[in-house]
C-alpha cells in the first residue's frame, strides 16, 4: 500500500506559532483501498469575503468556528488553496466555467455593479451545473449568484433546476436590497416572499434539499453571503438597511463580524446533519472555501493586503474537503489549489465529461485529498486592475500595474511578500514574467 508524505510549506511555521496548526508532518497514513461510490452527491459551499485567518482551525483568535474545525478533522484541509481570482465575480465566473475567469469578458475585470445588464457567462457556455445535468444530477443553488443578473445569465438558465437566492454582489441580510437600492431576493425566476436573516434562510433551504426523496444524485451549491458586508448579525433587523454608513447604516465591529461566523457556522452545522441524518455522509463530497481574501474585520494573517489584491492576503483562501470513507480525516496538505479546480473535481467524481470545446483549467485534486497522489508544483495566473501574479512551486511573480514595479517572491521562506528577489534569482524572475505574458496573451482584455 502506498504511502504519501506531504512536504510542509516552511511559512506555516508562523501558523503554528500562533496556534493554528499542528507541528505534526503532513503524512496520510497507510490505509486499505477504498471503493469511490459512483455518482455521488455533491455539496459545495461557497462563503462570501472570508479571510484565510477567519476560520478557528486557521488561526483565528477572538472566536471559535466548531463546525468548520469539525469539517477540517473529519476530511483534508489545504494550506495553500486560492480563489480564482480577489473579488467575487471574477471567482465565481472561474466556479461555473471551470477555466480562467479572464477568458471571458465578465470575469475580465473587476465586480459586476448591481444595475449591470449586459454581462454575464455567454449563452451557449457550459457551465459546471449543465455539465452535470446531462449526466443527469438534479442541481440547486441557494444564495449569492453574482455573474449576471439579466434574465439570459440566470441561474435557470445556466444549468440549475432551481434557485433560491440573490443576483447581485451584496444584499442586505433583512431587507435584501442591493448598493442600487433594489429588492434581490429571487425563487427561481419570480421575486421572493421569503423573510427572514439571510444566513438562516440559506441554511434552511439547503436542510430541506438534502431531506427530500429522491431518486438521481443531487448537487447542491450554497453560496452564503457571509461575513461580507453589510455586518449585520442575526439579532440587528431594527438597523438601517442601506449600506449606507454615512445614513446609519451598519458600521460593523470585531465582535459583530464574530456574530455573523457564528451563525454561517451553526448553519453549515445544521446542513451536515441533515446529510448525516439523511445517511448521505458516505456517499455526499463536501467541499468548503471562499471567494477571495476578507476585508475590513477578516483576518488574512500571515499574508499582505486583502480583498481586491493579488497579493496573498487577496487571493489565499481557506478549503475543506471531507468524503467520508474515501477521503482519509485529519489531514493537511500543502497542495497548491485554485477555485477551478473544485469544478474539475467535481466533474471527475460525478462521471459528468466536460465540453472538449472548453478544455477545464483545473485539475481533479481527489487524488491528492485521498493520498493516491502525492503534492506537486504548479503554476497559477491572477490578474486584476491593480496586480498581475504567478505562482509557481515556490516562487511568486507580481506585477504592478500603476507604474509597472515588478517583484519575485519566495512563499515558502516569505509567506508575508515582503523581500523582493529578482535580483537575486534573475533567471528565475525572467522565466516567471514570460510565462505571465504569454498566458495574458491569451485571455480577454481587461475589463474596466
């Protein structure tokens, strides 16, 4: 039987400095072949601005995430996953496609505004859901939608049976208004009647998926709007609800955004029961992560910058995956991930085949997660209006836009990009920024 040992990042020796991990080395212990179950359910959950640091079992501090550590100890936690991109829709557009946001123009640049019309994943694009409905799974989505709000890119007609949630970047947790002012609350393609705090009425939701009779595998994607803005906790519906701040509006604080994880976390609780309760466990793949870096009251520690950047402490997320009987628990690995590679994950262990049109950019990491393959380098693209990026093994290359300053990084003994050292590895440096110019060559033209 094979044996896979996992080489750990040197900068997690800050993590576990501050008591986030474990000093143990990251080995998957010998373990009997298991049998994949075919066809199996797919759980994925999608938190909204949540820092690499948010999480207890990342290293949070000032509150504790239970059900999430659970999650982590139960399955296999990434040290080194990413999302596709620093802000919402640029992931999200990387999510349902499966390749690089930036190859179409509504993940080319920055978040759709939430009176945008004209955007949004093209008609005739396959997306992760109509994927999987051709191989005949029953597809829901609940919450954050985020990549197109006109009738034509809806969730229904990207590939979902059903969808309960809200189009635009943000809405408010109790009156459901969008930064436009609009109400975005939607049950399918009518307005919904729903009431309640966003958080508990997305848990909700999925509870009542997983409980239903059935009689084909479902995939169900929960996109929590939590912890981003406006910080609103489950008990503040007598605030102001205009994320207006200047109008009174909700200011937040450490102890409000505390409230908010909170409740994401009980109710992410509350769904894995109903798995477990339904004895879907063994035969469902959860998977947990978030769109970009926090902001504001996140933690992205040890990493620079945050929400909006290609620096780490932008695009390094945390990511959780659990399989029970098939993915060993109470692993670590620092197998360098990006959101694309959940779709292809997915795609591989449900049989559903992508579109040989539009070759995925991901790679299946299940045999990673179960130890069957053991780490390897690989090199991973960013932009945005701001930074271009690489990484590469070890190695990260970041760009300036604003007067094009470029630097080289070395992640491993400089996890907080604080050394530049091109000039130091000058073959390294000019290596990384051909292999950047000539993947941007190939993508859309930024959007601005």
């Amino acid at each position: 039987m094979k044996r896979n040992k996992i080489n750990r990042r040197e900068f997690i020796g800050a993590a576990i400095a501050g008591g986030a991990l474990s000093s143990a080395p990251m080995v998957f212990a010998q373990r009997r072949p298991v049998t994949i179950p075919q066809r199996p359910n797919i759980l994925f959950i999608l938190a909204d601005d949540l820092g690499y640091g948010d999480l207890s079992s990342y290293g949070r501090p000032d509150y504790q995430t239970p059900v999430l550590d659970k999650l982590a100890k139960d399955g296999v936690r990434f040290t080194d996953a990413y999302a596709a991109g620093p802000v919402c829709t640029v992931t999200r557009v990387g999510f349902h496609t499966g390749r690089y946001p930036h190859r179409l123009p509504v993940g080319a640049g920055g978040v759709l505004t939430a009176d945008d019309e004209t955007l949004g994943i093209p008609v005739g694009h396959p997306t992760l859901a109509s994927r999987l409905k051709d191989n005949g799974y029953e597809n829901i989505l609940i919450g954050k939608w985020h990549i197109g709000r006109a009738k034509e890119f809806r969730p229904i007609q990207r590939g979902y049976d059903e969808y309960f949630g809200f189009l635009t970047g943000t809405a408010d947790y109790f009156s459901y208004r969008n930064t436009a002012g609009q109400p975005d609350l939607w049950e399918n393609e009518e307005r919904s009647t729903a009431r309640g705090y966003t958080t508990d009425m997305f848990t909700e939701r999925a509870v009542q998926v997983i409980r239903r009779q059935r009689n084909r595998p479902f995939y169900l994607s929960l996109h929590y709007n939590a912890p981003h803005s406006p910080w609103e906790g489950p008990g503040d519906q007598a605030l102001d609800h205009t994320h207006d701040v200047q109008r009174g509006g909700p200011v937040g604080s450490p102890s409000k955004y505390a409230e908010m994880m909170k409740s994401m976390d009980d109710g992410i609780g509350r769904v894995l029961q109903a798995l477990a309760d339904s004895n879907l466990e063994r035969n469902t793949l959860v998977i947990f992560t978030s769109d970009n870096g926090g902001i504001q009251y996140g933690r992205n520690w040890p990493f620079s910058f945050q929400k909006g950047s290609c620096w780490e402490g932008g695009i390094r997320v945390p990511a959780i995956v659990r399989w029970t009987g098939v993915v060993p628990p109470a692993q670590e690995t620092a197998q360098a991930a990006i959101t694309m590679d959940w779709t292809s994950t997915i795609l591989s262990v449900t049989g559903a085949r992508p579109d040989p049109s539009y070759p995925l950019d991901g790679e299946d990491l299940l045999p990673v997660c179960t130890g069957d393959q053991p780490v390897h380098d690989r090199t991973l693209f960013w932009r945005n209006n701001q930074q271009d990026a690489l990484r590469s093994g070890k190695w990260k290359y970041l760009r300036q836009q604003r007067g094009g300053q470029e630097q080289l990084f070395d992640l491993t003994a400089d996890p907080g990009e604080k050394n530049d050292l091109k000039e130091r590895s000058p073959e390294i440096f000019t290596s990384l920024q051909a292999k950047y110019k000539d993947w941007n060559s190939r993508m859309e033209p930024e959007r601005i």
